[in-house]
C-alpha cells in the first residue's frame, strides 16, 4: 500500500455529538465507544488513520466522553498483571496502545455542530492540510485499498480545497444523506458543483452521499468562521464546504471502491448491521456465529415468523 505524503500528516476526530439517536445507549457513554464486534468504533476509525500513514491525531471531545481518552491511555498495570499471568493473547489485545501516533484532545463543551467541533482543531492544524474522520463511522476495506490513501492523494494531485468520500446509496435513501452534485460524468475521483443537505428523491443531484472522510486546506477555517447556525442552530460542515464551492475553489470527491463499506453507527438500524456484518467477520468466531444466524433465520421462517 502507498504511503501518502508526509504533507498531510494530521487528522481531527470529532467525537463530541450528543449521540441522541442512540439513547438510552448513549446516555452516559460515548457512541464512539459503543462496540462493533470486539472493539470501540473509535479504535477503528484510529487503526485505519494510522494504516494510511497520519501520525497526529486531535479527538474533539466533551461532555461524558472520558472513556475515549481513557481508552487510548496506555494502561501500565493491565500491561503488567496481564505479562505476570503470561497473557500473551490478551496482551496482543493492548497492541493498540502502541501505536505509533501522537494524540491531543481539544474539548467542545457544548455540541454546537460537526462545523463547530471542526473549528476547535485550528490551532492543532497550523496551516497543514488534513483530515478529518467522523468517529462514528467505520470504513470496512479489503487488503491493500485505503480510501485515505486514495483520499489524501486525489487532494494533492487536484489541488483541491476540499476532496471528500462518498458512497453511491440506493435512490430511496438519499433523502438520509448529504448528497454531492457532479460537475460532470461521475469517475473513480470527481469534482463537485454543489452538494445538498438531505434532498428529496426528486430534488437529488446524484447518488453519492458524503461518507465521513474528507481532506481539507486550511481555508476551510475561514467559511466555517462565516458560516451561520443551520440544521438545529449547529454550524454545519456542508454549509462551509458550500463556501468553499462559492468562493470558486475546487472540491473534489473519492468513490468508495466496490471492497469497501462505511458503516455509520450513529442510529440503531445501521448500528445493528454493523455490528452483525463485522462480527461475521471475524476471523475465530465468525463461521460460528453465521451458522447460529442460518439456524436461527430457518426456524424462524418454519415458524412463519
Ligand atoms: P452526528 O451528526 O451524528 O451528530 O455526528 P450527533 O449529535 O452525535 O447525533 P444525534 O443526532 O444526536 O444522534 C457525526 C459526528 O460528529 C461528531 C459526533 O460525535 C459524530 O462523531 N459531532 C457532532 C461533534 O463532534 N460535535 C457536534 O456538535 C456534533
């Protein structure tokens, strides 16, 4: 797998929404943490930043969201007892705690938006280019096919502004999605006219709805600055890559290639397949599980249920 260039290096999680879709799941814990199969989604979402090379890693956080930080800490006397028992299999469990990545976490006390939690990384982002991850989307891929490397280079090589992932969904689905206006004939990477917010199935400009990733020049800080409240009275990051296009700067797009799947844990529907379709996945209980499920789904429909 290629390495993307050191030029972008940085990524921002934000990890600080309310989650409400969720509850009671998300009353007192984070939905970033809520697992699929055996880990948190945000340990996803971290493992496929650092397999595309990002070494720098800002989590947004906030209220009731400890358990992320906590997470990541590396745990000395779990490491220790679990090497006093001679552990080795759980230990390889903490392997995650060695990554070679540095984290920093700004906190938003109030979840004023994806736009505003976006803006809290400023600082952190000094003027590089970077990426921001939504963690509470996983990007499942097959060997060798990272979207971010695809990502971060379609973003380089366009000298685009802004360069976002997106995924074709059903027509009837769009209406769930921020979904992207083509400025010509869709390809592997595209650029954009417009993008809208939740269409109706007759207002759609296309398929392909935002999938979670994107890549951004600083400017992005400057439209977010000047973008007004929308949806809910929250600073929506659509609404400041819309100025973006305004201002005449290019945004591109990146398809999900046919090896790969984002699953969105942020409602109860998708949560579930989530967790069903990855833990059918799994390498040691995988086959196991399916076999429960066929038998399970045949006495089922024996029983007209
Ligand atoms: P969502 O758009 O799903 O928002 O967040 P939400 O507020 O968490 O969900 P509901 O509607 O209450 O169920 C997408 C990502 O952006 C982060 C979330 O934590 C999630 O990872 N986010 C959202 C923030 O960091 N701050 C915000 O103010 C809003």
């Amino acid at each position: 797998m290629s390495v993307p260039s050191p030029r972008v290096r940085k990524v921002v999680i934000p990890a600080a929404g309310r989650g409400t879709r969720l509850l009671p799941a998300t009353k007192s814990q984070p939905k970033e943490m809520l697992p699929v199969a055996r880990k948190p989604t945000i340990q996803y979402v971290v493992e496929e930043m650092v397999g595309a090379g990002l070494s720098h890693i800002l989590i947004v956080s906030g209220r009731s969201k400890r358990a992320i930080d906590d997470h990541f800490d590396p745990d000395t006397s779990l490491q220790a007892e679990l090497s006093r028992k001679q552990n080795a299999e759980l230990l390889e469990q903490l392997a995650f705690e060695r990554l070679d990545v540095h984290y920093f976490y700004a906190r938003q006390s109030e979840p004023r938006g994806l736009g505003h939690a976006v803006l809290l990384a400023e600082e952190f982002v000094a003027g590089e280019p970077f990426v921001v991850a939504l963690g509470d989307s996983i990007i499942w891929h097959g060997e060798n096919h990272s979207l971010m490397t695809r990502l971060i280079e379609t973003h380089l090589q366009a000298c685009a502004a802004a360069t976002i992932a997106v995924e074709e969904v059903p027509a009837a689905d769009v209406v769930h999605y921020g979904i992207v206006e083509p400025k010509h004939e869709v390809g592997p990477v595209f650029p954009i006219a417009d993008l809208i917010e939740k269409p109706s199935v007759e207002a759609a400009p296309s398929r392909y709805a935002i999938a979670a990733r994107y890549v951004f020049n600083p400017q992005i800080f400057e439209m977010l600055r000047r973008t007004e409240p929308g949806h809910g009275g929250e600073i929506q990051l659509t609404d400041a890559i819309r100025q973006l296009l305004r201002a005449g700067w290019p945004v591109w797009c990146v398809r999900l290639e046919k090896d790969q799947q984002r699953y969105d844990i942020g409602n109860f529907e998708s949560y579930f397949r989530a967790f069903v379709e990855i833990s059918l996945r799994d390498p040691e209980l995988g086959e196991g599980l399916r076999a429960h499920l066929r038998r399970l789904l045949a006495v089922g429909e024996e029983n007209g249920s």
